[in-house]
C-alpha cells in the first residue's frame, strides 16, 4: 500500500496519481528507479516519493494556507 505523503489529502493524491497515469500511458519516462508492471503503481510511487508535483495557481494558494 502505498501512502499520500505529508501534507497532501488523499483526494489531492488519488487526482494527481491519475492525471500522472496518463501522461505514463501516452509514453512519458518514469521517474522511479524501478517502476512497477503496473502504471498506476508506479504513478503514485512517484507522487509519494514527490517526483511529481501539483504546479499552477492551485500550488500557490495551497502553499499560502500551509
């Protein structure tokens, strides 16, 4: 199981793995060592370890209320 990191809701997580998923599907290059068999694994590994970030104005309003 793989957790959300510190900081980030679950809903926040589940969004941002998924929108990595399609970015894996159409052939981006993996940012883990070892990415899983399976995309979804290896897109929430990669949130989960911060390889992938939230940007845009929503990052820097969420940054503002931390």
């Amino acid at each position: 199981m793989i957790r959300c990191p510190v900081g980030m809701n679950v809903f926040e997580f589940a969004v941002l793995s998924g929108l990595r998923v399609a970015q894996l599907t159409r052939g981006c290059t993996p940012r883990v060592v070892v990415p899983s068999l399976k995309v979804t694994v290896t897109a929430q590994r990669e949130v989960a370890e911060g390889l992938v970030v939230r940007s845009g104005p929503l990052a820097e309003t969420a940054a503002i209320h931390e």
